[in-house]
C-alpha cells in the first residue's frame, strides 16, 4: 500500500455532520487520499456519502472536525477560494451559455485575459472531443456530450481535485461504461485526484484505485476493488458488494484458522473467520455464487458439503444460473460459466455442494 | 400488399385515402372536445368578443346627424364649407324640415348632444330650434333663412354649418382625433385649443406610472419571489399565504385601506409627526396625487409580479448556484452571471401581465390619484357614465387595446413569448 502511505493531499480528520443536532448523518469519519488516487465514495442513498463530497466542496459545514487539503484546513474557506473542481448529478450546465461560455465562466471568473481563455477553452474542448460543439447550447447536446462539455469545465481551470457527484446517472448503460473508462483515462492522464460518489458497485469496481464503503455514516472498508470483492470485511460490505449468498449459523470451533460453523438449517461448515474469534458466537456465512462447486471432483479432499435441492435453473447466455435450496436458505444462488461441459442442473435434483473454506468467509452477524 | 400507389397518396387496406380515413376517425372525438368547451366558448362571445367588436364600431360610427338631418344632409354636399358664405336657402328649408320632424320624433337632443362634443353651444341651440320649429308651417314660412337666423342667431354662424357639414359622414375619424386632442375640421384634422388638451397628457401619464409600478414590483418583488423558491417549505408556505392575503381582500377594502394610511391626517403622517421626523404643518401629501397611485397600485399588483417569478425560480436547481461557486465565482457573481438570466423570463412575464393590469385600472386610480394621478381608463369612465360620449370613450378604449396588443407584439419580438413563463 505503497500509494497510502504517501502524503495526504485531501484529509478527513475526525469528522462528524449532523443537520438537526439531533442524528449524526456522518460519524467520526477519518480518510487520507494521497495525490493523484481515484477515490469512490460507495454506498446506498442516506449513508453519508454525498454530504462527505459536499463538505468537501465547501457546500457543507463540518459539525466538527478538520478537512485538509494539501496540509491547510479549508474548513472556513468558502466553495469558491478552495479551487476544487465538481461535475454535478445532472451537469448543472448554464442553460443560457453556450457550451464555450460555460467553459469560460470559471477561467471569466479567475480574470484570466480573454485570449489565452480561448485557447485554454479549446484545449479542454478538444480533450474530451467536444472541440465543434463550442457554439451550441447545452439543450442542443444529447446527455453523453452534456457529460463531456460537464467533466471539461470541472478541469478547465486545472484543479488538482475533482469530484463527481454520481456523474453517470442520467446515462443509459452503454454510455454510461463508455464514460466510466473516458474519465479514467483522462484522469489518469492529468494526473488529478479524483473523488467519486456512486452508488453503483459496478462503477466503483471498475473505475477506482480505492473504494470507500459507506453505511449509516461511516467507512465500512476503505480497500482496492479486488480486495473489496474478495475479502470483504463485514456482511454489509459482502451483501452490497456483488451478488453474496448468505448462511447464518453458530461458530463451534476456530482452530488453524478455520473456523467450523454449525448452520441453524442443519449441516456443518468450514469456514475463513474474518470476523468472529470465539466459539458460540452467531455469524454470517458468505460465498460468492461464483465460488460454488457441484462437481465433486474439484473439491479438496475431506472438505464439508451439504446438500441441496435444485429449485430453478437460469439460462443467462454467458452464464447459467441456479437457484437451490441450501440450509433452509431458498434463495441460495449459484453461477456457472457457460462451457461446453457444462452440467445444467434440473428443477427438482438433490445434489452436494461445497467450496473451499477460504472462499467461505464467517463474518459478523 | 401494398398499401399506397406508387404515386398517389396513402391508402388504407380497403382502398380509401388514408387522410380521409383518419379525419373520420377523429371526428367523434373532435365533436366531442368542442361539445365540452362550448359553454365557456358562448360565454366568451357573448360577454367578452362581442362587446369589444360593438366598442371598436362605436368609435367610427356616425350615423346620429345623416339618420335625424337627412335632408340637410344632401343640401349641405352641394355647399363649400370653405368658401366663407353662408349655406343656400335649399339648406335652411331642408333643415326646418328635418328639425320640425325630428322635433316632434324628441330626436334634436340626440343630434345636439352629438354635435355639442364638436362645438359647445350646439345642444341649446337645437333645443331652443326644436322649440320654436314645431309651430312653423313648411309651406307658408318661407324663406327659412331668415326665419331661422330670427330664431337663433346660431344660424347665422358659418361654424355651425360647418360643424354640421364635418360631422355628418356615417363614419368618421373624428372620435379618433378627439382621442389624440385633435378635431376635426373643415379644412381638415388640427389640434383642440390648449384648455382642451387633455387626453395625451393622461395617455402618457397611463404609461409612465405604469412602468413605474412595474418596475417598483419588480425591486419589491424579485427577493420575495428569491425567499419563497429557495426557503424550506414550512417557512415558504407560511410566506406564500402571506403574499397570497391581500389578494383575498376585495380591491376596494384595500384601496379605501391605503387611503387611511396615507392621508395627511392618516397614520404615516401621524406616526412621522409622533416621531418627530416631519414638522406637524409639514405633513406629507402622499395621497390624491401620482405617488398615491403608485403606493397603492403597487401594492394591488405585487402578488401578479411575485407569483410568475416565483414559478420560474422555483424550477432553476439549486445546483447551478453551487455549480458556478465550485467553479470560483463569488456569491455575487454566481447570482448575477448564473442565477439572474434564468430568472429574467419570470421578471418578464410578471412585467407584462402588471404592466398591462395597470394601464387599465381605474378604481384604484380614482379613489386615491387625486386629478394628478388618475388614468386614461378614468376619463374612459367619465365619457360613459358623465358625458355620455360613448363613441369618445370607444376610441380611447380602442387605443388602449392596440397599445396593448403593440406591447404585447414587440415583448415577444423582442424576448419571444415562448420564454415567458407562468409555470415550472
């Protein structure tokens, strides 16, 4: 974690937020982002991740805490001095500029002389490939080119810091993941920090050095998406990361770092202990659908199975898609990969599953 | 199958014209939406299109002199009003034969009023004839030149007979040229003396304290409207029935209310004498004058000027504001570069529909404007109900509605009605 431990450029310090002094919408909220990190801040709509974008423009006021940008605290700097740029949820173009007026307002503003704003207005244009479209309206564009022209005049006046306030909302998906690799490749390449709300998990994956989990105010894992995925700290960040089956059950015994859990619908598991440490505590069993297996043969010797009950059978082009009765558990899904030796499991089979017990993660309940 | 010819037009599987097709097919439903408007469609003619239709032919019609003078009528087109001497006898016979009739018919005072708004002295004039035409006999009291001019010595005036002569086409200009404080004359269209000269005065007058009231709603107007779009909603309901108030209270009640606030003995006065900010001999004159009728019309209208405004305010986002502060602009510059052009077409709408309200108000006016601060639509009143010169007051009424109509057609020229907006 080479880029963590570099110097911070954008700080959190203990920060908390409340709007009524009664709830805290943000509860003590510490994160470092170093230089030139794409960061997302992910998390279902009501966890606080948009008023951390807001306080962080200057738009909201910390209740308490210290927000640093590049060692300064800008707590009580206004939105216009921090020099921070922001793409809106739905661009917030001017309707009545033309779109070269609107990337002119901030260089305008910034009394920058009237040629050089031309040619620094071009130049962004031609960035994101807008460069003709410098005449029109913004209700003359359609929603991607509204994007562009948007994520042009967050960097126009070369802010080292922008942030995105789910940019990609209003995009159908298409374009939408035509955009997601625009914005990283152009923020790669100007090497700006970047941080980005979503509440996308696919987005966040696929675009981000580091994501930040959100819920109920705070950071539930701050990790690179592989490790979100694959080792999710706790059962929110399993469930809401990717599609997550869930066991719940009671540990027996932890030993050797595995962890054996008797289910509360019958069986027994082996299981990685992420976030339990003694026995008779209750936990929550996840495993990626992905990470299933039927097929005996590719099962460690001696690991624990259970049986199951086919209840319907999916065809999803790339994928099959099963869903069985595990556990007491009817909704316990797992994927396979279309291949030519495929099994396509029938409605109504019994047949034993099992996993490896590192993929097999007992977390909080 | 194919359901068009090559070159023909669109054809449905039977063969008929697809057009024709689909006119009967809308018909029902056509018929039926002009069967639920139809109400309100009758109403409209009858209360509203066809008064105004009857008001514009008032102010051309002229058919009072040639309807009761016919005769004379006739016998004065063979007369040049411009050569200086008196009509012919054929004239004075043919009008003792008009007068007695329209005498004994009680229509002289009809003609006499009509003429008296060209020339004062005309209605005792014919009234006086009338009397005395009943008795003659058109046969034996000949010549009538000089019965007539014994009569009244009117007759002997040439003005008369061209006043008579000027005004008596069917239709005329003439209500149009009083309108404008002109006349009509014999040797064609001049200016009324200068005691006559009223009505331009009272015309611009109408505009100029209308575009002062506008412009006062809209300084007034504008941080209300700003507050009741961007204040929570609790606090925003609470303020929009407080503008929404006043505009519950009859007209009148708020007038005659204005009116105890700004006399010199009402309670501004008072509370400044009490204050001791003015002398008690230095009281005031807030009312009976051109500032009364702006305070109070000002007033009145406010709620047509907040109520557009707040609409379109209420539909820009509160995110351009953050937009174009993100973007480095002070709180000033965001408002007047981003959020003040997006609300100009509310200002605008709010501007025409107080501007137009106020150049035809007229209770307001009379109650608190004094002879300084009434309107055009005051005197329009005075010649319906006082002077009874209806064709006058037509006039008038018409150019009020054509300078409408002007405004109303360059606000759109020059701003397009289609950004004006009376709603989100």
């Amino acid at each position: 974690m080479a880029k963590a431990q570099a110097k911070a450029f954008v700080e959190f310090q203990r920060v908390q937020k409340s709007y009524d002094g009664e709830v805290l919408v943000v509860k003590d909220l510490n994160l470092t982002i170093p230089r030139g990190e794409f960061l997302t801040l992910l998390g279902p709509s009501g966890s606080g991740k948009t008023t951390c974008l807001m306080m962080l423009a200057g738009f909201e006021t910390a209740t308490h805490g210290d927000i640093m940008l590049d060692g300064v605290s800008i707590n009580n700097i206004p939105p216009h001095k921090r020099g921070i740029g922001m793409v809106f949820q739905n661009y917030a173009l001017f309707p009545h500029m033309t779109v070269a007026e609107n990337l002119a307002f901030p260089l305008e503003v910034r009394k920058i002389p009237k040629s050089e704003r031309e040619a620094t207005v071009k130049r962004a244009l031609e960035m994101v490939q807008m460069g003709q479209f410098g005449g029109r309206r913004p209700a003359q564009l359609s929603g991607g080119q509204q994007q562009r022209v948007a994520l042009a005049r967050a960097l126009v006046f070369e802010a080292e810091l922008v942030l995105m306030d789910e940019p990609l909302g209003a995009l159908d998906k298409q374009l939408r993941e035509h955009m997601q690799f625009e914005i990283k490749r152009i923020a790669n390449n100007l090497g700006i920090t970047v941080v980005y709300v979503t509440h996308d998990q696919t987005e966040a994956l696929t675009m981000s050095d580091r994501v930040a989990v959100f819920d109920d105010g705070r950071i539930q894992q701050l990790a690179p998406p592989d490790e979100l995925y694959e080792s999710p700290q706790n059962s929110f960040v399993a469930q809401f990361i990717g599609e997550n089956n869930t066991l719940e059950g009671v540990v027996k015994e932890i030993a050797n770092g595995v962890a054996l859990v008797q289910l509360d619908g019958g069986g027994l598991i082996d299981c990685n202990p992420v976030n339990v440490s003694k026995t008779g505590e209750r936990t929550k069993v996840s495993i990626r659908p992905e990470r299933v297996e039927f097929n005996k043969g590719r099962l460690q010797p001696g690991a624990h199975t259970l049986t199951a009950e086919v209840l319907e059978f999916i065809y999803m082009g790339d994928i099959f898609r099963t869903r069985l009765r595990v556990a007491g558990n009817n909704d316990f899904i797992v994927k396979t990969r279309n291949a030519p030796d495929q099994v396509r499991l029938e409605p109504g089979a019994q047949i034993e599953i099992g996993w490896l017990p590192s993929d097999c993660r007992a977390l909080d309940a | 199958m194919s359901y068009t010819d090559d070159n023909g037009p669109m054809m449905t599987v039977d063969g008929k014209p697809l057009k024709r097709s689909l006119a009967i097919a809308l018909r029902r439903q056509k018929i039926r939406a002009l069967l639920l408007i139809s109400p309100l469609l009758i109403f409209v003619l009858i209360t509203f299109l066809f008064p105004i239709a009857s008001m514009l032919f008032r102010s051309v019609e002229n058919d009072i002199v040639s309807e009761i003078l016919p005769k004379t009528v006739v016998a004065l087109s063979d007369w040049d009003a411009q050569s200086g001497e008196l009509p012919g006898e054929i004239v004075y016979s043919a009008f003792a034969g008009d007068i007695q009739r329209a005498a004994k018919a009680k229509d002289h005072t009809r003609v006499g009023l009509r003429l008296n708004y060209e020339k004062s002295g005309m209605a005792s004039l014919f009234k006086k004839t009338a009397r005395k035409a009943k008795k003659w006999d058109l046969e034996a009291d000949t010549p009538f030149k000089n019965k007539l001019i014994e009569t009244h010595k009117g007759w002997a005036d040439i003005a008369v007979w061209q006043t008579l002569k000027t005004h008596s086409s069917r239709y005329t200009s003439g209500y149009f040229l009083n309108s404008i404080d002109m006349r009509k004359t014999v040797s064609g269209p001049e200016f009324q003396p200068e005691d006559r000269q009223i009505l331009v005065t009272l015309f611009k007058r109408t505009l100029i304290i209308s575009l002062v009231i506008t412009i006062s709603c809209i300084l007034l107007g504008y941080p209300v409207a700003w507050l009741l779009a961007n204040l929570p909603m609790r606090q925003a309901n609470l303020l929009m029935i407080l503008v929404l108030l006043p505009f519950w209270t009859s007209l009148l009640v708020r007038t005659s209310a204005w009116k105890v606030m700004l006399q010199q003995q009402g309670v501004i006065n008072d509370l400044l004498v009490a204050l001791g900010m003015i002398e008690e001999t230095g009281r005031l004159a807030l009312i009976n004058n051109q500032l009364g009728t702006v305070i109070a019309m000002t007033h009145i209208l406010l709620p047509f000027m907040i109520l557009p405004m707040y609409s379109v305010m209420q539909s820009i986002p509160p995110t351009y504001l953050r937009a174009a502060k993100s973007l480095g602009a002070t709180n000033w510059t965001a408002f007047w570069r981003v959020y003040f052009p997006q609300s100009v077409p509310g200002i605008g709408a709010g501007s025409i529909l107080v501007f137009i309200l106020s150049i035809g108000y007229y209770i307001t006016p009379e109650i608190v404007g004094g002879n300084k601060g009434v309107f055009i639509s005051n005197r329009i009143a005075y010649h319906i109900f006082q002077s009874m010169n209806w064709g006058l007051a037509a006039a008038l009424g018409t150019i009020l509605l054509v300078a409408v109509l002007t405004l109303y057609w360059a606000y759109d020229k020059i701003v397009g009605i289609d950004n004006v907006k009376l709603g989100g």
